[in-house]
C-alpha cells in the first residue's frame, strides 16, 4: 500500500543519508527556512562517525577526531555547539613508520573531539534538526528504495512495512558512491554497470585496552604511528586514544586503536587482534597481553577507473536538470 504526501505541498528539499555531511545539510537548509526531511535506512544517525562505550572505554568506530577547522565549519549552524576537547599535550607529536624505523613527527592540523566523543556532535545536530511542517526532520529505519524526477520536483519511495512517496523539490544524495550509483542507474543506465564494476578493500579497526603500567607509559607515547611501509604490515595507523584526549577510558586503562586494511583485515578476530598487537610490538616495542580486544568491520572502495566514472556521472546529475545532487 502507498501512502502519498500531497503533491500539491512538496518539501522544498529531501536529504538522503544522515551522515555528518547529511545532517549539516539538512540544518543548512532549515536555517535558510526550507522545508526539509533528512532519511537514512540506518536505525542511528553519524554514518561512519559512531562512538561505542564498553567495558571502560571509549572507542570511536569512525573518525577518531576532527582537525579544529573542520569541527569550526561543523559546529557553525549550531545554536548550541557542544564543547570540545583538545589534544592533549602528550599528543601532540606521533611517529611515521617506514617498515624499518619509526620517526618522530608533528600532528598536524590541531585535532579535537567531543568531551564524550564525537557522537556529541551527532547527538547536537539530532537535538537542533527537530521538526519541519508538522513532522520531524530525521526519520530513521526508511530507506529509498527509488527516485522518479520530472519537469518540478522528485517523487522518492520509501521502503518500509508501509510504503510511502514523498515529493520533493530537490533531492540531496549523501550516501556512499555505491549507493548513489544504485538509485541514479535509471537515470543513466551506464551507472548500473559502473556500480557493479566498484571494488572494495575490507578494512578492521581493533581496540586494545590495557592496564596501565610503567611499561604502558614508556612504550606508548605521543599520537600513535602514521604506517609507510606501502602496505605490508597491512596497518594503516595507531592511535593511542587516552594519551590523545581526556576521558576514553576509566583511570588506570590504556586504550589503542589499530586500523588495518586488505588482508590483515580479513581475517576472524582473532587473526585481526594478532596482527593489531604484532604492530604494537614491532612500532614501539611494546608487548604485553591486552585486557580487552574489540574489532570493528569497514571497507573502503578502490580508487579505480570505475569509481571515477561513477562520481563523474554522478555529479553531472545536476546539469542534466534531475533536480538530483550528490554530495
């Protein structure tokens, strides 16, 4: 059954994905006075900026911070910005590893975070967005499933147990390239090819929680590690969180996040969380056994021919008069 929003009465702007960028679009447009929804299939807004609390420790299972430029630029629209916490002293250098040495190295771009992660920045744009002509401007748990545009608008369908269209005079894509590339294929049918030709590396983000001791802080000081080595470790960087900002775990722990990618990140947890110690012993010496392991699963799409068709097509929607943009 299809329950359609009157036509005669369309949003001036309906926002697809309520990532970071989703979410400050949408408040942008709402401070300029335009009706507008924001929907995302997820059942929590953030996208890839999420913030998991467990056993002691706070864990970022996204960004891990914001350069305080970006934070400025995120936070503007807000009427009530939440306070952030900058980098601690003890972080603000790191190292690069080249696959033989580590070399000390400044952290640049003066990094900060929300006192309880980002996902204060998540919570304040959710708090600010609130309605819109009656109805709330999140809605989460709806997915688009299509986009039909014509000559004034944009009828877009919502999946869901009810299915429901709603009428828009613009349509904001921000979703990830595959995505994008899947609802604008009817549009320009060599993205439907595009999409299935897109590849992806998996990548892992593995916590590690220890107690600290005299050995923790000897070993593992400043930022973390920047790795060079071209990818044979398979780490991308090491981010020693409680050196960094204040509050990411209870006192007397230490928390480390590793981000590996391609084949160190394929494996079971247990492989991943090996690999993610075997870099801390090998980047800073350090080797004692963890208390606490948590791996998180991503990808990330190959920079290839085939994604840059896909977002050249995709950012040409605009000239073609879809009234359908990607962000």
């Amino acid at each position: 059954m299809t329950t359609p929003i009157d036509p005669n009465a369309p949003l001036d702007l309906l926002v697809v994905g309520a990532s970071l960028d989703g979410l400050q679009q949408a408040l942008a447009a709402k401070a300029l006075g335009r009706t507008v929804r924001l929907v995302d299939e997820a059942p929590q807004p953030g996208g890839r900026t999420r913030t998991m609390r467990s056993e002691g420790f706070v864990c970022e299972l996204g960004p891990f911070a914001l350069a305080h430029d970006e934070w400025q630029e995120r936070t503007r629209l807000l009427r009530s910005p939440p306070p952030f916490a900058q980098l601690l002293d003890s972080a603000r250098t790191g190292l690069v590893f080249d696959g033989t040495k580590a070399l000390p190295t400044a952290v640049e771009g003066d990094p900060v975070s929300g006192h309880g992660g980002l996902e204060d920045l998540i919570t304040a744009y959710r708090r600010e967005l609130g309605s819109t002509a009656g109805s709330p401007v999140l809605q989460l748990g709806r997915a688009v499933t299509a986009l039909e545009p014509d000559a004034s608008g944009v009828t877009a369908t919502l999946g869901g147990e009810v299915e429901t269209q709603v009428r828009a005079r613009e349509v904001l894509l921000c979703v990830p390239v595959d995505r994008a590339a899947k609802l604008c294929a009817p549009l320009d049918h060599t993205l439907s090819t595009m999409a299935g030709n897109l590849r992806q590396l998996p990548t892992a983000l593995c916590f590690l929680g220890y107690w600290t001791s005299a050995a923790s802080e000897a070993a593992l000081r400043g930022y973390g590690a920047l790795a060079l080595d071209g990818g044979a470790s398979g780490v991308v960087e090491v981010i020693l969180c409680t050196n960094a900002f204040p509050r990411r775990a209870v006192p007397g722990k230490t928390l480390v996040r590793v981000e590996l990618v391609s084949a160190a990140a394929a494996g079971d947890d247990v492989a991943i969380a090996a690999s993610a110690e075997r870099a801390l012993r090998t980047i800073f010496g350090f080797d004692h056994a963890p208390l606490f392991r948590r791996v998180h699963r991503g990808h990330v799409w190959v920079a290839d021919g085939a994604r840059m068709e896909c977002e050249v097509r995709l950012r040409a929607m605009a000239a073609l008069q879809t009234r359908i943009r990607w962000h």
